[in-house]
C-alpha cells in the first residue's frame, strides 16, 4: 500500500534524524574534547508482530578515535543526556551497538 509505505519511509527518516542528533551529541563530544568523526549507521525495520506492525531500529557506531569501552561510555552518556534518546533506549525494539566495522 503506497500510502503505509511513504509513512514508513517518513517514520524511517525520523528515527534515523533521531540516532544522529542522539550519538553526535556535540555537548558530548565536546565536553570530552572529541573531534566530531563519529560515523553512524541506522537502520530501520518494519516488522509485522501479533497485533499489526512495529519499528524495529538498529544503530551501530563506529568511533574512529576511541577503544570499544571509551566508546560505549559515550553512547551511555549521549543516551543519557538527550531526552529523545531517555525514551528510545528503554524501548526493547531499538539498539544501540558500538563496533569496529558495520554489518549493515
């Protein structure tokens, strides 16, 4: 249906404006003296579940200057910090994963 698929992309776009705002976090990146080259990849799933549909939204982050640990030290503070963010990690169909190389 056309219509269900341009609020999909819509909502897509949304999510994904969200997950960027949210992990570049320049208050972040500047109260740790960090250059801003955090690259992130967010993807977005709509998946059929028992009463209709669901998002399901996959953020993977890749943080070029920073060990894995350092890095999900930022990620909790950003996911902290952002009042979005406070409503989006306690969801169990969004993820937030720090990695070295992405898988989508």
């Amino acid at each position: 249906h056309k219509g269900r698929h341009s609020l999909f992309l819509y909502n897509s776009e949304i999510f994904y404006a969200f997950t960027q705002d949210i992990l570049r976090s320049r208050l972040v990146e500047r109260g740790h003296n960090l250059k801003p080259d955090t690259v992130i990849h967010t993807a977005v799933d709509n998946l059929k579940d028992t009463t209709g549909y669901k998002f399901v939204v996959r953020c993977q982050i890749l943080f070029h200057e920073l060990d894995n640990e350092q890095a999900q030290q930022m990620v909790d503070e950003a996911l902290d910090t952002c009042p979005v963010a406070k409503l989006l990690k306690a969801n169990e169909n969004v993820t937030f994963e720090v990695v070295d190389k992405f898988s989508f």
